[in-house]
C-alpha cells in the first residue's frame, strides 16, 4: 500500500524507519474538508438504492437497480482481492521491520483463509438454530436465499412453511413492489431479522474494517500522493456503498425494522471520515510503515479479504446467478447484462487499484 511509497523515500534517505515519526503537517484544510467530502460522497452511494426503494420520487428502473446491484458485487470482490489481499501480502511480507515468525510464513493468504472458513461456520450454526427457531413458530428458512414464488433474492429471507400454516397462525406478510414485475420477496412481520439480515451483516463487517484502514490511511499520506489517493477514494468509497447499498436496500425486513438498512447505511459512511479525523490527530508522528502499523493493517486487510471473498462469491454471486429461481428461468439476454455489470464493477475498482 502507501507504506510502499514512504519506504522507496526512507532507503533514498537512509535507513528504514520502523518507529513513529515526524511528519510535516501540509495540506491541512484539503485534509479537513476531505472529511466531508467523503462523508457526503459516500453517503450519497450508499442512501440512493436504500431511499429509491422507499420513496416514490426517487424510485428508478428496475433495470437501473439491479445494475447498480449486479455492478456492487462486482466492485465487492474486486476490492477483497485488489485492495484487501494484495496489500496484505506486501504488509505482512515486509522484510524490513518485520521479524521472526512473520518472515517464514505467509501469514495473509492463511488469515483469509481462516476469515473465510471463521465466517462459513458463523452462518452455518446462524442457519440451522435460525432454522429450528423459525419452524417452532410455523416458519420455513429459506438457506439459499430466493422466495421460490417470485424468485427474487431475499437475502436469506424467512418464508411460510405452507399457506395452511399462514392462515392458522394468522400473521401478515408484507411485500414490497417495484414499478414493474420485480419484487423483493415477502416476509413475516413476526420474523426474525437478525437471521434476514445475517448475509448483508457479513458484508457489512468486511466492508467497515477496510473503510477503517482506508480513512486511517488517506489521512497520513504524504503531500505528493494525497491528491491522487484522495480523488481515488472518492469513487472507492461511493462504488463499495452503491454494492453495499443495493443489498441493505432488498433486506425483507417487517415494518417496525424498516430502520435497520439506514442504521448500517450510516455505519458505513461515517466510518472513512472518523477514522480520517484519527489519523489527522496523530499524522505528525504516524509512521504507515512502522512495525506496529505494519502487523495491524496487514492481518485486518488480509481478515477483511477473506470476508468480502466469502461474501462476494457466495453471498453475492451464487445465490444471485446459480440458487435464484428468477435468475435460473431468465433469458440468455438478461444474464449476459447481468454478468458484464459485475464485471465492469470488478473492472473498475480493479483500474483504481492502481492508484490506491
């Protein structure tokens, strides 16, 4: 990452800083007002599917939604691979300031690998206790995610066991419509949204730690990369809440949780500013490329990385392209617009990759 740059100065310098040090305090009202401006640029990617779903003026295409869906699963894998992994390699491979074990091991493709099996058993017990909790009260769990009457993706949503058990437990579904066919599934106003919201959770999880690393990061760059990077991180930061977005957006949640999607929507978009407004506090004497640093960004990149792939790809992919009914019955058209959204999503935030 930016370590990469600071350590090319040190060795043109001397020799390699892996300590605090002293940074010299430029650009300082770009950095302030670069807090809002990520703030109001983020929030806009991530409220915009959320509010388009609730408020009739704002309502858009169902085509336009389900790019915006399709291109944010997209964006989600690119960033585990581009910016989680990567990074994490060069990180915690750092020969310089790290020592010992950290040198015989490639410990950032290990820790994906324990984030990605870690999250796989989390939402495997969720599923089969959720399951037995949900049949208890005359409830069917719907582990791949779609509503097998309409088709449509319903983030590991809860559906009626029969409509015999609808009538004798007498409990009101509700749906939500778009302005054509499309619909997000039904959902009981009795049911549990901690195992609706379980998938989009894990999302969440992932993408709030590499916000944090984000906003750390922005705000101790250097003078002559913070222009570039904070451009980047604009667009970063808007496409991650477009994709993060688009799924808070379809949660199948009964009336009384109807504020849960802006609660995470607002978790995500302020966590890059508070964490920017850390790293001005401490950017005098913040080393990125310091062993402490070093350890800490590279295990919660590689960490972030293994629960983005695991959601991206299962989450996300699977149970939107291969479980979902709609998807499986869709013409060859549709799944080709479909793929090339998450590709161009992919695309994208890969190219950006190559400044951040």
């Amino acid at each position: 990452m930016l370590y990469q740059l600071n350590r090319r100065e040190d060795e043109d310098e001397g020799p390699v800083n892996c300590g605090s040090r002293y940074n010299r305090n430029e650009q300082e009202g770009l950095r302030i007002g670069a807090i809002f401006i990520i703030l109001a640029t983020s929030a806009l990617g991530t409220l915009f599917p959320i509010l388009s779903r609730r408020v009739r003026f704002l309502r858009v295409p169902t085509a336009v939604f389900n790019l915006a869906k399709y291109f944010g699963s997209g964006v989600i894998i690119a960033t585990a691979f581009i910016h989680l992994l990567a990074p994490a390699f060069d990180e915690l491979g750092n020969k310089d300031c790290l020592h010992g074990a950290w040198n015989t091991y490639d410990w950032a493709p290990a820790l994906a690998m324990a984030s990605v099996f870690g999250i796989f058993f989390v939402e495997l017990f969720a599923f089969r206790f959720g399951q037995q909790w949900l049949e208890n009260r005359g409830l069917a769990y719907d582990a791949h995610g779609h509503d097998h009457e309409t088709g449509a993706h319903a983030a590991h949503g809860p559906e009626r066991a029969s409509h015999a058990s609808h009538a004798s437990h007498g409990l009101n579904n509700k749906t939500i419509a778009s302005d054509d066919d499309s619909s997000i599934a039904s959902t009981s106003s009795n049911a549990p949204p901690t195992a609706v919201m379980l998938g989009v959770a894990i999302l969440e999880f992932g993408v709030l730690f590499h916000s944090a690393i984000i906003g750390l990061t922005l705000a101790v760059t250097g003078s002559d990369e913070f222009t570039t990077l904070f451009i980047v991180i604009i667009f970063h930061q808007m496409f991650e809440g477009l994709g993060l977005g688009s799924r808070l957006a379809e949660l199948p949640l009964p009336p009384s949780w109807n504020w849960v999607p802006f609660l995470a929507a607002v978790a995500y978009f302020i966590v890059t500013p508070v964490f920017m407004a850390i790293g001005l506090g401490v950017r005098t004497t913040y080393n990125d490329g310091s062993t402490a640093a070093l350890i800490v960004s590279g295990v919660l990149d590689a960490l972030s990385a293994g629960i983005l792939l695991y959601t991206g790809l299962v989450e996300l992919l699977a149970h939107e392209f291969i479980f979902n009914e709609k998807m499986r019955k869709a013409s060859n058209g549709h799944v080709a617009y479909a793929s090339i959204c998450v590709l161009l999503g992919a695309g994208l935030m890969a190219l950006l990759g190559y400044w951040a």
